[in-house]
C-alpha cells in the first residue's frame, strides 16, 4: 500500500488487516502512552536512578511481584 491515493475498495484483505493494525497501535499508543514522558527528573530521582544504575545488586521480576502482591 504505496500510494497514499489507493481507496479502502483496492486493498487486498492482507493490507487492509495492516491497516487496521496500524490505526488500533497508534490510537492505544496515545490513550495508554507515558504522560511523564519527557517531563524533567527532580532532582531526588536523578540521583536515586543514578544510584540504581551503578549498584550491581539486582533482583527478579518474581522478587519484585512478590514485594507489589502481584502474581504472574
């Protein structure tokens, strides 16, 4: 699907399934994407990450549910 003047009638079953696909992706992206993104770190979580980020203690997806009370 090329050429941005195909109609909807000429698309094969395939293309129009892309199509779809692509249209429900983008629309979840922005109703489900991060608000934060992009926004400024304060301070206290900069040097928390950069904390985490050097220390070379780390624990499992498990640990972590486990600590939340989520199950997989």
């Amino acid at each position: 699907m090329s050429d941005p003047t195909t109609s909807l009638s000429n698309l094969t079953l395939a293309e129009l399934k892309n199509l779809v696909e692509g249209i429900v992706d983008d629309r979840l992206r922005t109703l489900l994407g991060d608000p934060d993104l992009g926004a400024p770190l304060g301070e206290s979580v900069r040097d928390r990450l950069k904390q985490s980020l050097t220390s070379t203690e780390r624990i499992t997806g498990d640990e972590v549910a486990d600590k939340l009370g989520l199950r997989w």
